[in-house]
C-alpha cells in the first residue's frame, strides 16, 4: 500500500508541475514615473479582459517597455482549457517571428515564420505523434513570386530575411550582419555602402 501511495504523489507532483508550467506566471509589472517599464506578463480572459484567474486565461502577452514604449516584439501564448494550443510573436501589430500551433498532448502541430504578416521560410506541419506530415518552403514561393520581404536596417542596409546576428567593428565604423538568408554582410556606417 505504500508503494502505491508514494507512486500516486509522485504522479500527482509530475501532473502538477507540468500544468504549472503551461501557464507562466504574471510578472510583477513595473511603473516608474507613471509609465511601464521591463517585462509585462498579463493573463487576458475570452473576452480579452485582463484576469487574475488562472482558470480563466485564454491568452498571455508578454511585453518588454522602456519608458512606456513597447521594445521590440511581444509574445502572444493561447491556452484552451488550460493547454497551450498557439503561440506567437508579434512586432508593430503584424504577426512578425515565431508561430507555433500545438496538439493537446503538448507536441507541435505546426511551426513556421512571419514577417510582416506573411509566412517566410521552412514550416512544418506534424501529425500528434510529431511526425513531419509536410514541409512548406515560404522563401522559395516568395522568390518565385519576385515577392521577396525585406528586412531594413535603416536605409540601406538589407537582408532577404530575418538577422541573427550583429557585430560592430572595435572602431565603430564598420558593421557586419549574419543572416538567415546564410549571407553575412559588412556595411560601412557613415555611407551605409555594403562592402
């Protein structure tokens, strides 16, 4: 009998921690001079009402502010009975980064890119056992279309896709970009010429 009781709470912990862990907690949101400052978490309702009620979360938007302005993308979590079911992130109100669609038993059903509210690059669709069921080449259709984004670094810096990674030179006049698009390029600064 013990045996069992000490199987039940270890079930019992497992199942609780990983519904703990679905719905991430509120963050102790900062105002400083009247305006939000740091990392927002609120927890909205169906209604798009904020909530306090765990029970009642139907999505989370986490939100980074500086002076009470919005700081690059904020992340959009949506929940259906407590299960994570979608999430996403999103830049000047357009869908712009991640998307990711989930089954109920937590395995990705879908996963791809945005860019300014159109799909770009590799997505892939999963059957519930995380079997790949497709792949969809975005870039390759965009390409295809002459309808390729472009992502802008402050006129004229460009890459065909999203960038990874940014480095300036010691001196501070040369920049160099990485960039999904498998191309690193190095700009100078003060013309904005690539070289």
């Amino acid at each position: 009998m013990k045996r069992y009781s000490i199987l039940f709470s270890l079930f019992f912990l497992i199942y609780t921690s990983i519904n703990a862990q679905s719905i991430p907690p509120q963050s102790p949101n900062k105002n400083i001079d009247g305006k939000k400052e740091g990392e927002w978490v609120v927890w909205h309702d169906k209604d798009y009402k904020e909530t306090n009620n765990i029970n009642s979360v139907n999505f989370i938007i986490t939100s980074y502010f500086i002076k009470g302005n919005i700081v690059g993308r904020q992340h959009l979590l949506y929940f259906l009975k407590g299960l994570k079911k979608a999430e996403f992130e999103m830049y000047n109100s357009m869908k712009d980064g991640i998307y990711k669609e989930y089954f109920e038993n937590g395995k990705i059903k879908t996963d791809g890119h945005y860019f300014n509210n159109e799909e770009v690059g590799m997505w892939k669709y999963y059957n519930s056992d995380g079997l790949v069921l497709e792949e969809q080449d975005f870039f390759k259709l965009n390409e295809e279309n002459n309808n390729i984004p472009q992502l802008t670094l402050g006129l004229p810096l460009t890459h065909r896709t999203y960038i990874y990674g940014l480095s300036f030179s010691p001196d501070g006049n040369f920049l160099l970009t990485a960039g999904e698009d498998k191309t690193a390029k190095v700009w100078e600064i003060r013309s904005g010429k690539l070289l």
